[in-house]
C-alpha cells in the first residue's frame, strides 16, 4: 500500500520526467536512487530498454520440459511407493 501510495506521489511531484541526483538518506552509508524512465538530470533522453527477441517462446523452452521431467518424476515416485505398499488409498466400499 505505501509502494503504491509512493508511486502515485510521485505522478503529480514538479519535475516528474527528470531524475533526481543522488542523495544520501537517513540510513548510515545509505544511498537513495531515483531514476524515471523518460530523460536524466541534464535532459538527455535515455536509449530505449533493450527487449529479449522470442522471450516468451524462450520461457516455453524451458518451462515445458521441466514441467513433464516433473510429472515424469512423480508419476514414477507414485508407482514406486504403491508397489512397496507404503501410501496406498484404501477402497472403502459405503454401498449400504
């Protein structure tokens, strides 16, 4: 709630498209970093974020195959403790 109540100041603050220098806080050895995304202290446009080509076919890349490793692993872990008898679900017949 305070992150969002900071950040809503911070729409209507004098000045809001330029950074802030640095300023030290009221923490020992403390330092405050302020930066927007629009322009630096001096007014220079700052280059645009670089942006990760195919990031979400990357993401797929790596999320799929652990997740069937995963199902793979348990599904085989399952088994296992069923043939040892070790966590079986019992069959409890309730037809009265």
């Amino acid at each position: 709630m305070a992150s969002l109540v900071g950040r809503l100041s911070r729409l209507w603050a004098p000045g809001r498209g330029r950074t802030a220098p640095t300023t030290p806080s009221a923490g020992p050895g403390a330092v405050t970093l302020r930066r927007t995304a629009v322009c630096t202290s001096s007014g220079a446009i700052l280059p645009k974020p670089k942006k990760t080509p195919l990031g979400l076919i990357r993401i797929a890349l790596v999320v799929v195959p652990f997740l069937y490793l995963g199902t793979q692993i348990s599904k085989n872990f399952a088994a296992l403790l069923e043939e040892h008898d070790i966590f079986v679900p019992e069959d409890d017949d309730d037809d009265d």
